[in-house]
C-alpha cells in the first residue's frame, strides 16, 4: 500500500444527493488512507455532480482550481420562494404562476447574463463577523450582505414544463444557482426556487470522467489510485 506522502494528485469525483462536499473529503481520507485531502468549490447537500479534490501536494493549487468557471444544470419551480432559495427551506411565499411564454422566460434570463452583481442568500456560509450566515438565519435572523460581481458565460433554457423550468447555466467563481433561479423568479412576478442542481464541469474538468462516490466508497485503494491525475496532467489539462 502507498503511504499517504506519496499520494499528489487531483481526483474528480460525482457527488451523490444527501451528502456534504466534506462528507466527500473524509470518504476519500479513508480510501485513500491519506489526511492531505481537500476539495474546490462546495456543493450543496441536495446538489449533485462534480466536486475535485486535491490531494497531498495538490492542495498547493486549490485556490487555483477553485478560480475557474462552472457549469451547471439544474431545475427551477416557479411560484414558491423559500428562505433557502432551495428545495430544502421552508416555503415563505407562493405565488400564481400565468401561462408565460417563452418569450418572456428567456427575457427573464437575458436580463441576469454577462456582468452584474449578486447579493448572497442567508442560508450559506459566508461569514458576518467571523459567524456563518446559515447559523444566523436559523436564529431568524437577516443582516445585510455584500453584493458580489459575477459572470454568466452563457445560458441555455432546456425544457419548459411550466410551473418548471430546466436549465443550464456557465459562470463565474463564487456564483449562487440558488440565487440566479430566486432572481429569475422575482423578474418574472411568480417567485421561484432551486429544485435540482447537478454541476458538469469546472474548468477543463468534466463529471463524465469522474468516479463516483459510491464507487470511491466501496472501490479497493488500487482500483482508485489509476484514476488520480498527477500534477503534470493536470497542467496539461488546463493548457498551462
């Protein structure tokens, strides 16, 4: 068996529902019986799909990795808004939802492309004075959070089955999808929510080539180890 100090590398795994980013980190501590594991950019405990790690002298080159643009496909309900911005808040308003037509669908969505500012939900964990802003909004409370600058590269409304909307979306680092469909919603009249989120890349990185969770579960270390790709493949990857 390799020793942990052998192992450097990035990992590219397909996050299941009903886990945590960090969840994933410690799965694959066990598997790999490594402690230098870290991974870029949080996934949801609802959202699926694509969560790299960094191993061993690979978390040199996390903040890196982090950096570069995501994909998304995800689900939209329309005429419910949560305090969550997700399927897993509580549904504090529901409103009609009119027979919009796909005109008026794709205006809402042109409207947040390209540059603009994006103020953070209340559940999530940036912190307000060194407190996470979920911690505060499970206290009932709201304080005033920092608009941040994104970026959507591009956009792409999939399927209309009204009161849903499927979509795919590409941004900038440090985007909220749960935000982008609450915006939507509110620029359409009706309100809306995340229902699902499933992140296909990130970078030059694509969940189709990543092991998944379950298999990082149960897989034996060797079965693992032909998967992590080595720091020289990666920059070759990201045409460094």
């Amino acid at each position: 068996m390799k020793s942990s100090n052998e192992i450097d590398g990035v990992l590219l795994v397909d996050k299941a529902a009903g886990m945590t980013s960090h969840d994933v980190v410690a799965i694959t501590r066990r598997a790999l019986n490594t402690k230098k594991v870290g991974h870029c950019g949080t996934l949801d405990p609802r959202a699926t799909g694509l969560l790299l790690l960094t191993l061993g002298r690979g978390t040199k080159i996390q903040d890196l990795l982090m950096s570069e643009d995501k994909e998304y496909v995800g689900t939209m309900e329309l005429g419910k808004i949560t305090n969550s911005q997700d399927a897993d808040g509580i549904v504090t308003e529901s409103r009609p939802v009119p027979q919009l037509a796909s005109e008026q669908i794709e205006q809402a969505f042109s409207k947040f492309h390209g540059d603009f500012y994006q103020t953070p939900p209340m559940v999530s964990a940036i912190k307000i004075d060194g407190v996470p802003l979920y911690k505060l909004a499970r206290r009932g409370r709201e304080v005033a959070r920092e608009p941040r600058f994104v970026h959507v590269y591009a956009h792409e409304i999939q399927k209309i089955r009204l009161p849903e909307i499927d979509f795919r979306v590409v941004c900038s680092k440090g985007f909220y999808v749960r935000t982008y469909a609450h915006d939507i919603g509110q620029e359409l009249g009706c309100g809306a929510h995340l229902k699902s989120l499933r992140r296909t890349k990130s970078g030059r990185f694509h969940v189709e080539d990543a092991l998944p969770v379950e298999d990082l579960k149960s897989g034996s270390l060797d079965s693992v180890m032909p998967r992590i790709l080595s720091l020289p493949a990666v920059s070759r990857l990201r045409g460094a």
